[in-house]
C-alpha cells in the first residue's frame, strides 16, 4: 500500500467522514424545504457526490492500511463521539452508494412527479425516503459507539417501513406493519442491551469496549439481548416472518435497497458488536448457535423459494436463504486460525455479492411485472425472447446466487467452504452444497418458464434504460468474482487493530 502522512490522512479522512454522513442529510432538508419535483433531482443529483465521498474514502483508507478516525467536536471517546472508517466500512460506503444511485435512476420511471402537478406525495416521500435510508446506513458504516449506532438503526428502519408501503394497498400495510412490529421488539432488545454496557463499563465507545469488556453475567445477556434484536431486523430464521411480503409487496426500487442494503445494516452492526466489542467473550457456544440458525435459514428459505408462483416472492425468500450464508462468518471466522481469513473475506464478499445479485433481481422483476403485468411464473412462456435483457439479469443475478464461477457468489462460498473444510467443521459445507443446488433449482424453474416456446403479449416494451441499470448490477455481482487478494488483504483493515487492543 502507498503511505500517505499521517497528519494529512486524519485531516482529510474527518473531512470526507463528516461530508458522507452531511451529504445525504442536507440531500433530505432540502428536498424538504424545495418539495415537488426538486426532491428527486436533489438525490439524484447527490448520488455521484455520494459515490465520489465513499470512494475517496475508500483510496484513503488504502493508501494509509489503516482504519479513518474523527473525534466529533475534538474530543475523543469518552467524552466524544469517534467516527472510524476501516476496510469493511468504506467497501459498504461504496456499495451502499452503487445501489443507491441505480436504485434511484431506476425509480424515475415510477416515481417522478407527473407533468402539470406541483407536488405529489408518493414520489416526495420516495426521494426523501431513499436519501434517509443513505444517511443512516452511513452512520451504521462509520459510527462508533453503540448509542449512536442504535439512532442510526432506528432511522433505517423508519425509512425503510414507509418505503414498504408506498403503494396503499391493505396487502403492502399488513407487510409494513409486520415489519414495524418485529423491528421495534428488535430496537427494544438492543437498547437493554447497550444500557446493560454502559452501566459496567460507562462507555459504549467499540474500541474502548474491546479493551475493557469481560466475561461477566451481565455482558453475556447484553450479548444475548442485543443479538436477538439485531437478527430479527436482519430477519434471520426463525425471526423472517416479516420479511418476504415486505420485499415482495414494496416497489421494485424500493425491494432492491431493502433486501440488497437494509438488512445488511443491522448484519453489519452484529459483525461489529461479536467481532469488535465482544472478542474476549468465549464465543463458540454463540457462534454455533449463529451458524447453525444461518444454516436452518439456508435451507428453509431455499426449499420455500422453490416453492413459489410469484417472481418477487420468491426472489424474497432467497433473500432470507441467502442472509443464512452471512452467519456462516461467526463459527468460521472467530478466533486466530490459519482458516480466519477465508471465513472472513468469503463472508463479506457474499455481503456485497448478494447486494449487487438481489438489487439486479428484484429491479428485473419489477420490468417482468410491468411488462408482463402479473409476475406468475408458470405464465412465462415465451417472455425470454420478448425480454432478454431483462431475464439475462436474472440469470446473471441467480449465477451468484447459485454460486456458479466465476462470480461473487461463487467467490464467497468458495472461501466459506474452503474456511470449513481447513477447521473441520464439515456440517456447514454440506449446507452450503445443499443450499447450492437448492438454489439452482429456484433459478432454473425461473429461466426454464421464460425461455419455454409460447408467446406473450407485452403491455410495454421495459425501458432500455432500466434494464441497462438491472444488468449492470448483475455484472458487478459476477466481476466480484475476480477480486484480486489485494481486496481481501483491504478487508482486514482495522480488524488486526481491533484485536490487537486485547493483547
């Protein structure tokens, strides 16, 4: 890596800090203040701002091999609150802005305000919505300490619950308030469990926490507490109930930032909690419990993914298949082992395959849906040919998620087996192989029904420009697949630091 001075690095490292968290917030101000249809050129016009932040973020973080940090106001934690931008931090940041943006240039079909109208209320609230969801994921990414991540956590969800709702219907309410419900029990168990923190150790700063936090009775049910909170808003099995009609019923814009981004958010926030405030915790109890529901989650989300009629529904249940993959990183990438960084980087890069795989999916449904107008997929026949583009993301976006070289996903699983085969943990390699199949199962009853002879009458043509944006996610998803080692050296950025702090 190229060093760059310290001096300069923490300067403009607070700088660009402040500004990726700023951006998307004054983004929302003003569209509230200028409305109409201001509020959509507001983000979209934020969207390459945002990207270029989190990409400079990014090369600094690079350039320097270790983590970003800003003490807000001057004063270190803790009195202050800290900012801190490791590897995993700033290849979040850009993701997040990757399919924020698609997402946004992909909803100006849905979503703009009608021509002779000053103001319209679902386009306002989408475009404030999406900008709120950017700022909070933001601070998830880059936040310090645990109070402030549990504000930024709340902001996550209440944007994302409207964003389920948009639409009106009695069947998108029901999902809303289902969603709601389950992330405020979750909120309820976090926030125990942070107070349960502080009042040991009065602070809830990660790197303070990491150097202090024992094996005590109350921080294991602050562990306990936290934990349960955090996976029912990332709707791990059994806590998934919500999930599949809030991401099939929402708009497709709406469905490919909740399923690729927002779930990710509170799965970020438990990486942070087990692997930077809890590592002096005697984890492998914890960690087998979290693999073995990742594992349950793989299989009974693959098995009911196969099962459905609808498109969206079951591009929503893979989702609740393909999170189970995410808790694989707990048992195979705690402790210091020569297969740690196997577990580690295959679990973050199906982190980011997935978000590229699913926001491509759910997009190319929602072109399916319009085009087609239903997306029951024994009525496909003949749709391949009449939309391409549009069922090649779809395959495109399934290879991943089958994890077929050479893509992301494939890249992901590949470490994540190779981790569990080097630490003889043999049953959650035969999960993923299972999940595999399972899943190339789901992809094919998709892809056999389109390319099947029959013919379809299109109620319009999906738009050029939309299944550009659906496919280039999908092309991001499979070049994941050659991430050179250099990638994943960047992935460890910060997490040596963190443990290091034990010792």
């Amino acid at each position: 890596m190229i060093e760059t001075p310290p001096a300069l690095a923490a300067t403009a490292g607070g700088s660009l800090l402040v500004l990726a968290i700023l951006a998307p917030c004054a983004g929302i101000l003003l569209s509230f203040v200028l409305g109409g249809r201001f509020a959509e050129r507001v983000a979209l016009g934020l969207t390459p701002i945002g990207l270029a932040i989190a990409t400079a973020i990014a090369v600094l973080v690079w350039r320097t091999g270790a983590p970003l940090v800003y003490n807000v106001a001057g004063l270190p934690p803790p009195l202050g609150i800290a900012l801190r931008a490791d590897g995993i931090s700033c290849v979040m940041l850009v993701t997040a802005a990757l399919v924020i943006g698609a997402a946004g240039f992909y909803a100006r079909a849905n979503f703009s305000t009608p021509e002779g109208v000053t103001e319209a209320r679902a386009p306002l609230a989408f475009w404030i919505l999406i900008q709120a969801i950017w700022a909070a994921l933001t601070i998830l990414f880059v936040g310090g300490d645990l109070f402030n991540l549990y504000v930024a956590l709340e902001l996550l969800t209440f944007a994302a619950v409207p964003l389920v709702c948009l639409g009106g219907k009695p069947e998108t309410l029901v999902a809303a308030l289902r969603y709601l419900l389950f992330a405020l029990f979750g909120s309820v168990f976090y926030l125990l469990g942070a107070a349960l923190i502080y009042g040991a150790y009065g602070t809830l700063d990660i790197v303070l926490l990491s150097e202090r936090v024992r094996a005590i009775p109350a921080v294991w049910l602050a562990a306990g507490l936290m934990t349960a909170g955090l996976l029912a808003k990332t709707a791990l099995f059994p806590l998934h109930l919500w999930l599949p009609p809030a991401h099939a019923n929402a708009p497709a814009a709406a469905s490919a930032v909740l399923s690729g981004l927002v779930v990710k958010g509170s799965f970020f926030l438990t990486i942070r909690l087990w692997f930077y405030v809890l590592p002096a915790l005697p984890g492998s109890a914890a960690e087998a419990v979290l693999g073995t529901l990742g594992s349950a989650a793989i299989l009974f989300g693959s098995v009911l993914a196969l099962r459905q009629e609808r498109l969206k529904l079951l591009i929503a249940y893979s989702t609740l298949a393909q999170i189970g993959y995410l808790f694989l990183i707990f048992p195979l990438a705690s402790g210091a082992h020569p297969w740690v960084a196997d577990g580690w980087g295959g679990g973050m890069m199906q982190t980011l395959s997935h978000a590229f795989a699913k926001a491509a999916m759910f997009m190319a449904a929602g072109l399916v849906a319009e085009s087609l107008g239903h997306d029951r997929i024994a009525e496909f026949a003949g749709a391949g040919r009449a939309m391409p583009a549009t069922f090649f993301a779809l395959g495109l976006g399934g290879l991943s998620l089958m994890g077929l070289p050479p893509s992301g996903g494939f890249a992901a699983k590949w470490l994540l087996l190779r981790a569990s085969v080097a630490s003889g943990q043999w049953p959650w390699a035969v999960v993923m192989l299972a999940g595999g199949l399972l899943a190339a199962g789901y992809v094919y009853r998709i892809l056999a029904a389109a390319l099947a002879d029959g013919a379809v009458a299109l109620k319009a043509p999906p738009q050029r420009s939309r299944e550009a944006i659906a496919l280039a996610l999908a092309i991001v998803a499979v070049a994941l697949g050659f991430a050179p080692q250099s990638f994943f050296d960047f992935l460890q950025v910060g997490r040596a630091a963190a443990a290091a702090a034990l010792q």
